[in-house]
C-alpha cells in the first residue's frame, strides 16, 4: 500500500470519497472471507429474529421484534436476511449462507479476525494522516450482495443514521473483499454532495412506541444523473464522508460482492446523539482506533 498522497487527501475533501486501491492485500481479504464463513457456519438465529434487512425497511422499523433485534445489535453479532429467503414458519428457502444480507454490528469488537483489519496499524496511519486525533469506533458490518437477490441501497447519508453535533464527525471505510463493479453493485457518489449538510435525522421512539425510530426533519430526492459509479478492485478501500450522498444498485448479476466496513467518529469535540438508533453500552463503549485492546 502507498502513502496516501497530500493530493489524495485534498479530492477526499473535495467530492466526500476517496478510493484507495490495493490498500488489503488478497490475503487479508480471502481471510476476512473465511472468517466469516465460520460466523455463518455456526449461526444458530432462532426464528423470530430472521429479520430481513433493507435500507426501505430502516425507513420503518415496525415490527417490534425484528426492531428490538436490530435496535440491540450495537455490540454484538446478529444476521440479517435478504428478503424472499424464508417460509411463512421462517424457515430457509434457499441455503443459509446464500440468504444473508449483512452481519453487524460489533464485528471489530467481537472477533479477532475483524478485529485486527479494524485496527491495524495502516488503518490507523490512514486515519492519522486525515487529522483525526481520538476516533473511536461506532460499528463494522460485513455486507454480502448476494448474487441475484442482493438488495439495493436507496440514496443516503450516513449522517442520517449516525448523528453526530457538530456534523462533519462521522467516517465509513468500506473494503471491497472482492472486485466491485457497475454489474456486481459497486457504489455510486453524488461527489460534492458532503458540502450540504443534512435535512433529517433518524431518531429512536420512546420506548414502547411502534414504529420504533422515526425521522426529524425532511426526506430529499435526488437526481438519479447526479452519481457516478465509484468501482474498486479486491481489497481496495473507500473512504465516505458522513454527509456524503451515495447509494447501491440490487445486484442482478452471477458475481457476489463481499465487503467489511465500519464507521469513525472523532470523538475529540464531538457529541454522539442520545437519539441514534446505535447508542455504546457499559458491555462495549466505542472503542478507540489508535488502541486494540
């Protein structure tokens, strides 16, 4: 992996992304890979917490069971599914691991395999040379794109979801484990998109409120003309500003596309809002970057 370039930094902060290719090399992604495939060999989800996951369904979480598992998965393991994988009894339609949309929230925390990509020593340096001084991290998740029946992600920002006062203090890295293209779902950024702000905010209910979150503030369309396609290599990695808009097309192809990402938040002069959906608990405060305990 290169140093990053002061040049690199500068389009960062310019359009609100930035690829980095070659930064994992295949090995750390084929072991990533196979990590989680132990994680899916041992999966024991009980029935009633085989939540099908969509960002249409993060608009509403209304079923108070499939709510309270997502809800209470900030630091822990838990599966989500793609929708159509289940019967009516909640049984597989299709095979286990072939169902899976995403596993989060604690991945970095939890396992040593993701713990160690989330904290090593080029992440760190990355994250050091773009000034962040305490960051901590919020949540990892590992993101399957199913072949075929890999959902889409609607135009968001991640802003929305991980608020923080003031904004500009959120953070996603997102490494492609395999080669991520137009046809297989690489993302798509509305470069620039970052200098905007937000018009809305995701915000937990009061307890025993159905729908569970609900949104303060005004939801924005977007002109579909506007993003560009943002393809990446195996073990490439991409760097989203938190109010930077980019989204994922379904994938329709015969090519999976696997990636691990997780979110930053500079904690130095930050306020984590008590409203988020994703709050830290005594069992696992928001780790820092710069340490691997």
């Amino acid at each position: 992996m290169a140093p990053v370039t002061p040049e690199q930094l500068s389009k960062f902060h310019q359009d609100g992304f930035l690829v980095l290719e070659r930064f994992f090399s295949p090995e750390e992604c084929d072991a990533m890979r196979a990590q989680i495939r132990n994680i899916v060999a041992s999966m024991d989800v009980p029935p009633h917490c085989r939540t099908e996951f969509s960002t249409k369904e993060m608009e509403q979480l209304q079923a108070q069971g499939s709510a309270e598992y997502f809800l209470t998965s900030g630091d822990k393991i838990r599966f989500f599914f793609e929708k159509g994988v289940f019967d009516k009894k909640g049984n597989f339609l299709v095979p286990k691991e072939k169902s899976i949309n995403k596993i989060g929230h604690a991945l970095h925390a939890h396992d040593p395999v993701f713990k160690q990509m989330t904290h090593a020593a080029k992440v760190q340096g990355l994250v050091r040379k773009l000034g962040l001084q305490n960051p901590v991290v919020v949540q990892s998740m590992y993101i399957f794109k199913q072949p075929g029946i890999g959902g889409e992600v609607t135009p968001h920002q991640d802003a929305t979801f991980l608020h923080t006062k003031p904004l500009g203090k959120v953070m996603g890295l997102w490494i492609a484990l395999e080669n991520a293209t137009p046809e297989n779902s690489c993302l798509w950024f509305i470069p620039g998109s970052h200098t905007t702000g937000i018009t809305r905010r995701m915000a937990r209910a009061p307890p025993g409120t159905v729908p569970c979150t609900d949104f303060v503030g005004t939801k924005q369309e977007y002109d579909n003309r506007q993003f560009v396609p943002v393809p990446v290599g195996k073990g490439g990695l991409v760097l989203i500003h938190g109010e930077v808009v980019h989204k994922s097309e379904a994938n329709s192809s015969e090519e999976s596309r696997e990636v691990y990402t997780f979110h930053l938040m500079e904690d130095k002069d930050a306020v984590w809002s008590a409203e988020n959906w994703l709050q830290p608990t005594p069992e696992l405060p928001f780790p820092s970057l710069y340490t691997c305990s």
